[in-house]
C-alpha cells in the first residue's frame, strides 16, 4: 500500500545559541488541515526539542502560511517577539510554488503593455 505525505518538520539546531533551535518548516497538506494532525505535529517537535535538551525553541511565520498559523502557534505557547518586511520574489510566478498556492496571498504579476 502506498503511503501518503501529509506533513513535514524540520528543526534546525545550527543557531549559535548551543542551547535552542528553531522549527524552520512546520506543515500540512491541505487535505490533512484540521484533523488534529497539526497539534499532534507540534508536540512531536516539543518532545524533540525536549530529547536534545533545547532550552528555547521558536517558529518564523510568514504572509504565505496558513492564514490561522499565527494563532496555531500562540494556542501552542509561542508568542510574537519581533516583525520585519521582507520583499521577495513571489515563489508561485517564479514556478517554485503552484499558481494556485496560498490563495489569501494576490498574485501581483507585471503586464507588458
């Protein structure tokens, strides 16, 4: 039987800072989203964190996450430390991301006239 993708995780500990890390990706599938998988997820990557003896463990969000991410992870104890602008190229024209990914995000395209 074949198995199915429906999350990822990936916890960085190369910051300089010997005694924390960072979870870089934390994710699911649309069809996985509110099936209780993403709180199940995240407890995985405490209870890593936790088997490493990490002291302190953050998260980056961005405007292309899930639009309840932010809350996600405040309901998870994690809480807003800092905010920046960043200006990207946006990874759906580029062909990095389906067209249609994050649709609460506008695709904003230039048109030669």
């Amino acid at each position: 039987m074949a198995k199915t993708i429906s999350d990822f995780l990936e916890i960085d500990h190369r910051e300089q800072d010997e005694e924390g890390a960072e979870i870089r990706y934390l994710g699911l599938v649309p069809p996985a989203m509110n099936k209780g998988l993403g709180p199940r997820l995240m407890a995985y990557a405490f209870n890593e964190a936790h088997a490493k003896s990490v002291k302190r463990l953050w998260v980056n969000s961005c405007h292309i996450d899930a639009p309840g991410s932010a809350g996600f992870n405040q309901a998870r104890g994690f809480c807003a430390t800092r905010s920046a602008i960043e200006i990207l190229d946006d990874p759906r024209i580029s062909g990095h991301l389906p067209r249609d990914f994050a649709p609460h995000v506008p695709l904003i395209e230039a048109h030669e006239a």
